[in-house]
C-alpha cells in the first residue's frame, strides 16, 4: 500500500494518517496544508487511527517507528514540520525512520524540526530551502547525509547530531547561523562551498572529526575562517586558518582512498609524503602557518642555549685583548651577539674544530628565525 500524489494539494491530517497506517508515501511537486506536526497522532480530540502505529512507550519517552520510505520531491510545506516533540518536553518523543527518508528541493516555509529522530537509512534534503528554524539536535544519521546546495534561512541547529556516515553540505547557504556543537562526523564529510551570508558566526565546540587523519575537517575550517573573516573576528580567523593548514597537510599525506589500498601500498604513500617534512617540520612545527609565533621565540632561546653551553667549553672561543676565564655567561653573551648577527669582534670562534661551523650555523639559523617572527606578528596584526 502507498500514499503516491503529484501536482496536488495534500494537507497535513492525509499524511498523518498515512503516516500511522504504515503506508508508502511518495508526492511529487506537492503542497502540504496545515501543521504537518507528529504529536497530533497522540492528541485525543484528533480522529486517527492509530492502530498501525509502532509506538513504544517508555517511562519518560515515547519511541515511534516508521517502516516505510518516505519520499517529499519538490514539494512544498506552508506551515511547521515537527517530527519531535513539543519544545517544553524536547526529549519526550523519538522517531525512527527505517527506510530512507528523501526531502530534495522541497520548501519549508515553517520550522523543521526533526530533533531526536534516527534516520536508519539515507536521509537527503538536497537543495530544500528553510525559512524558518531547522533543527536536527541529537539525531542520528547512519547513512548518508546531503544537505547539498541547501538554504537556510533561519537558525539551523545540528548540535551533538551524530553523522555516522558521509555527510555532505556542499554549497550550503546559511543564512542566520548555524550550530555544529559536539556534533559528530564519523564518516567523510563535505563543506565544500559552503558559505553564510550574515555575519554569524558557527557555533563548533567539541566538534568531532573521525577522519581527521584524512584531513575531511579541511573544508569545514575554511568555511568557518572565510565566516569570521568577513564578522571581523581575525584572532579567530587565525585560529580557523591554522586548523585548515593542518587538515590539508594530512589530507596531502594520506591522499584520496589511502584507507582502502593494502599495506605495501600505503607504505608507498607514505614515503612519496617524505616531501612534506619540510612543511611539516618548518611551517606547521615551528612557524605555525604564521599563527604561533610564540614556538619561533622558543626555538630561539632554545638555540641560543644548547650553542652557549658548546661555547662555553675551553678552547672554543678566542679572546682578543686580555685572556678571560671560560664560562657559560662569556659562552651565552658570543652566542647572543651571533645569533642577531651583531659581531662585537671582542671574541672569536676558534680556528680549530667546529667552532666556527657552529657560529655559522647559528648565525643562519638567527637570521631565518628572526624573519620569520617578524612575518607571524606581521600576519597576525596586519590581518584586518
């Protein structure tokens, strides 16, 4: 049995009603009248049959489960969608949808509310267009998610949401903001294109990443950057575009499909990575993509240290006008004035050994981290 409509006119108690008879729904270029709202099956002035319903019924929730597909093409909601329940009690009703679960480019002109359901198949609203607040708050999705090419024009909530497979946002407007806290991306994940057009700015705490190894995170941080940015936050700008420099080294390390090659295959990929030591050790190590340049002051003090230590040992420094005693603080004042390249000429590396090695070394190794400190404040202040 199926409930199939196409360029019709349906309202809301039909498709509750099909809903709670457990049949196949499928409408086309269809508009849904009334408040499509699920707690109006258990709303005893209401005439639905609710026999077919599998509803489980637990102490402080109530758990209903559709077994039929469910298929919304391009059609259009005029007022609230609510498979949740009520605000006042949010985690009083849960609701399982067994079959895959497809809303593309349908028109919410209400809220969408879908917090709390488990959408055990795919669940796609690819190019639907929110007017009012979407949220999908605690839901969980086990197979793929694709909110490609899709508008929200309010307030989209998707905080501690669990992706267990792909998810896909490619090309997604938010309008008004959107909240991603202590979400869970546990498959591959997609913001590609994504972009907001207020400046509100996406709520991210503990987010969480399983392929983060693969670098999946990459386009998510550009979209928050690219969000701040234009908000006028720019410490937190820097901070966005640090993580995206971190996920695309990873994502250059491992490369596409590096988790379905076999072993010796992998081992191939990652030595032809050997060619991104030097970004790993200097630009993400040491110069933090411009974004860390309290580890460039570090390894500066740390290099002038471990050289004074060397040049404080007899026989490595010559004094010119009366010999002095060798100590460390004779050894730190040669390393300090080499490191800046200042050169006093009151002390000389020895002629012998690798003295002179060591101050060449260093004196190198000063000029490069000073240039760089200078170009991370400069990144950092000059951003705005």
């Amino acid at each position: 049995m199926s409930f199939h409509r196409e360029k019709q006119s349906v309202t809301a108690d039909e498709l509750l009603q099909a809903f709670a008879g457990g049949l196949e729904i499928h409408l086309s270029c269809c508009t849904i009248t009334g408040v499509l709202d699920i707690n109006r099956l258990f709303d005893t002035g209401q005439n639905f049959n609710t026999d077919k319903l599998d509803l489980a019924e637990m102490p402080k929730c109530k758990t209903i489960t559709f077994h039929q597909p469910v298929v919304f093409d391009k059609c259009l909601f005029e007022e609230n969608t609510v498979f949740t329940a009520p605000w006042a009690e949010p985690d009083s009703i849960s609701v399982v949808f067994e079959k895959d679960v497809i809303f593309n480019s349908s028109h919410f002109m209400g809220q969408a509310r879908f917090r709390n359901a488990v959408f055990q198949g795919v669940a796609s609203f690819d190019g639907c267009t929110f007017e009012g607040v979407a949220t999908f708050k605690n839901a969980t999705i086990s197979l793929d998610a694709k909110f490609r090419t899709t508008v929200f024009k309010g307030y989209s909530l998707f905080g501690n949401a669990r992706f267990e497979s792909s998810a896909r946002f490619a090309n997604t407007h938010f309008v008004k903001g959107a909240n991603f806290a202590e979400t869970k991306f546990l498959g591959q994940t997609d913001f590609g294109g994504v972009y907001s057009s207020s400046r509100a700015i996406p709520v991210y705490d503990s987010i969480f990443f399983a392929r983060r190894r693969y670098g999946d995170d990459e386009s998510f941080w550009r979209f928050v950057k690219q969000t701040t940015l234009d908000a006028g936050y720019y410490q937190l700008a820097g901070e966005c575009f640090y993580n995206e420099r971190c996920a695309s080294l990873r994502r250059k390390l491992h490369g596409i499909g590096y988790e379905n090659l076999s072993t010796p295959r992998r081992i191939l990929r990652l030595l032809a990575g050997l060619r991104l030591l030097p970004e790993l050790v200097f630009g993400k190590l040491l110069f933090g993509y411009g974004e860390r340049p309290v580890r460039v002051l570090v390894a500066a003090v740390m290099l002038i240290l471990v050289c004074a230590l060397l040049y404080a040992k007899k026989g490595m420094l010559i004094y010119a006008g009366t010999a002095q005693k060798h100590s460390f603080i004779q050894g730190l004042y040669f390393s300090t004035v080499t490191f800046t390249t200042l050169g006093y000429g009151d002390l000389h590396p020895a002629r012998e050994g690798f003295c002179r090695f060591l101050a060449m070394f260093e004196a190198v190794s000063g000029g490069c981290l000073i240039a760089l400190f200078v170009v991370c404040l400069a990144k950092r202040f000059s951003r705005g």
